[in-house]
C-alpha cells in the first residue's frame, strides 16, 4: 500500500509536471512571436498548470508528513485547475484515507476510465483493486424525478451524484443517509434511507409545485453538493 502511495505520487506529479513545463514553453514562444487572432480555448492556461503542478506538489508534502485532510484539498485544487484525469489518483487515494468512500470509489472510476492510455498496467492494477476496496463501503441509488434540473444536496462529503434527463444517479457511503431534492418553483424534498454496504436501490422522488411559484431554501451547497452534469444534457 505504501509503495503504491508513492508511486502514484510520483507518476501524477511527473506527468503534470512535464504538462506545465510544456504549457510554459508554448507560452513564451507565443510572446515572442507577432500577435496572432484569438482563439477560444478551454485548454488551462500555463499559469493554471503551473500553480496545479505546485499544489500537487504541496499534497504530496502533506500527505507525506501525514496530513491526509489538508493534502487532499491541495490534489483536488491541482485537479480543478488542470482536469488531469492521472491527478485523480492521488484525489482517490486521500478520500479513502479520511474516510469518504463514495467519492473514493468515484475518484478511481474516472481515473481508471480516462487514464488507462497514459499510466503503467501495473498501476491501472492496484488503483482497480483500491476502487473495489472502497466500493464494498458504498451503496448506489438511481432516483427519478418528474422534474428536469432538480438540484440534488447529500450529507458533507457522503456521496457524488450525477444525472441524465429525469434520472438522478447517487453513489452514497453505506449506513444513515440524507437526500434532499429541489428546484425552484417546486417544494424541496428530503429523504431519510438506511442503505447497506453493496445496495442498489431504485427510487421516485416527485416535486410538487411551491404555493405562490416559491419553494423552499435550502443550506449553501459546498463543493460535494454540486450536480456533475453529463454534457448531453447541456446540449439538450
């Protein structure tokens, strides 16, 4: 366990590095050359890869001298500002180690999906046999509603949902878990289950429409309540 820790440590932190190296290298021959149209990108900037490469930088130090907490806020800031889906690793690693199977479990899915051209078999190995580790610790819910957009919040750092069309996909730690469902316009609801470790369950969960279009208000949503939706369903 160890020496995968810090193989994948020095695998996310090598690839990320020589992305921003490359990214920084891009960028002062571009300064250098005459002004060119510009054009739209989504790619990070070589700013934001640099200062992803420093806070993956930083987690490795943490985690390191045994600051899990603080360790995985600087990987998953790395991530944010780089969407190098290899940093993930390190993101599943951290969240299994305080504790929050679900968003473990997800973490490894998307690395291993999004990975698997870019990182050594034996790795793609362990980090699926870390994933089944913390996915016998988590259940899975499929909620559908009659409501399109309806804004999911779980309990802090319990669960990631994610949805298509009327379908509401919830992967949740096992024991006593909180959903609570709502839309503007409509009355929020919250559901109270009991889900063992292993479980599918399958759910409907109908909004009624709020007295007067107002519905009710519910806690500022930190960062694990944030809906992650498929570019589909943008499009659509």
């Amino acid at each position: 366990m160890v020496r995968f820790e810090r193989v994948g440590r020095l695998l996310t932190l090598g690839l990320l590095g020589g992305v921003a190296f490359l990214f920084g290298h891009a960028g002062r021959e571009a300064a250098g050359a005459e002004q060119a149209p510009v054009v739209q990108s989504q790619s990070p900037s070589a700013e934001a890869m640099s200062e992803a490469w420093a806070s993956a930088e930083r987690a490795q130090g943490l985690a390191e001298g045994h600051q899990a907490a603080a360790a995985l806020a600087d990987a998953q800031r790395a991530y944010d500002l780089s969407r190098d889906p290899t940093l993930l690793l390190d993101v599943a690693r951290l969240e299994r180690v305080v504790g929050h199977a679900a968003r473990a479990t997800h973490a490894f899915e998307v690395f291993l999906a999004q990975s698997g051209d870019r990182v050594p078999p034996r790795i793609l190995a362990l980090a699926a046999r870390q994933r089944e580790a913390s996915a016998s610790c988590t259940a899975r819910v499929a909620v559908q509603t009659n409501v399109l957009g309806a804004s999911v919040e779980l309990e802090p750092e319990r669960g990631v949902a994610s949805s298509s069309g009327f379908v509401v996909s919830i992967l949740l730690d096992a024991g006593e878990r909180r959903i609570s469902f709502s839309k503007p316009g409509y009355e929020t609801r919250t559901l109270l289950l009991q889900l063992d470790a292993g479980e599918t369950r399958t759910l409907r969960v109908d909004l009624d429409k709020a007295d007067a279009g107002h519905s009710e208000t519910g806690s500022q949503k930190p960062r694990w309540t944030l809906l992650l939706t498929r570019p589909s369903d943008a499009d659509g």
